[in-house]
C-alpha cells in the first residue's frame, strides 16, 4: 500500500508515474509476492538444513524486519512533496538506511530463530535466494504450460465445431 501511496500521491518531480500503464493491484502482488516467495525458500532451505525455525517464526522476522522500509516509503512520500530534485540526496540516504536496518533486523531474526552461526546463516540466505529464483522459474514454466494446454484446448474445440 505505501509503494502505491508513493507513486500515486509522490510528487511528479520524484516519480514516474503513467497512469495509462500504471497497476496498482500488479504492484501489491509483486511485493507481496516477493515476501512470500522468500519466506517459502528460507522456510525449505532451512528446515532440509537443520534450523530451527519454523514457518510462522520466519514469517514473523520477516514482515517485521520489512516495517523500515514501509515507514521508509510513507516518509518519502511526503518529503517528495516538500523537498526540491536538489535535495534528492536526502531521500537517497534514507533509502539506504532503512535498507540497512532492515537488513540488520532480518539478520539478527534469522539468527535468533534458526539458532545459526553468522557465516552458516548468510549461506541459508544465499541457497534461499536461489531458492527463491528456482521456485519463481518454475511458477513460470508452470504458467507458461496452462496457456499452451488452454491454447490447444481452444484449437481442438474450435476444430471439432468447425468441421
């Protein structure tokens, strides 16, 4: 919702928004989805791996590792109605460090949960993200096989009527 605020209500110096192209429902479920689809890779890669945390735990860590960057959002949406593009810097740095102190919350609640060391979690995270890409790979396949399927369902049908 903040992404959405952000880039419907930002100031137009600040953000690039079409409204011909502009989908607010398709950027709600990316980030959702992205959440999501870490939760599920940390969640498989750390249970085959020994941790001890489970799906609820990792869920928690992570959407609550994530409220800098959403307090981050609803900040820069209203600076950039205050702030002139010279004074960019500015959002530039909280960017940063409200991605740095969401790292750091992710990293200490991960470490907490799945009782790790610094350099076996940052491994997990690693195999997560690949993780994380294969799953997204094969919901693409996935998808990509339902369309052809759909397609030459519709050809068949089409063909049986036809003659």
């Amino acid at each position: 919702v903040a992404v959405v605020l952000q880039t419907l209500n930002g100031c137009f110096l600040f953000t690039k928004y079409d409204p011909e192209s502009f989908n607010s429902l398709w950027v709600m479920a990316r980030s959702i989805g992205l959440v999501v689809l870490w939760i599920a890779a940390n969640w498989l890669v750390c249970s085959l791996l020994g941790g001890e945390g489970k799906l609820r735990e990792i869920t928690i860590v992570t959407c609550y590792s994530l409220l800098p960057l959403i307090i981050k959002n609803f900040i820069t949406l209203l600076l950039t109605n205050i702030l002139l593009p010279a004074e960019a810097n500015f959002l530039s740095i909280l960017n940063v460090v409200a991605f740095l102190y969401c790292m750091l919350i992710i990293i200490c609640g991960l470490l907490k949960i799945h009782d790790f060391s610094f350099s076996r979690m940052v491994a997990t995270s690693v195999l997560s993200l690949a993780g994380a890409a294969i799953i997204f790979f094969l919901i693409i396949m996935l998808i990509m096989l339902f369309q052809q399927v759909i397609g030459f369902a519709a050809t068949v049908i089409s063909e049986l009527f036809i003659l």
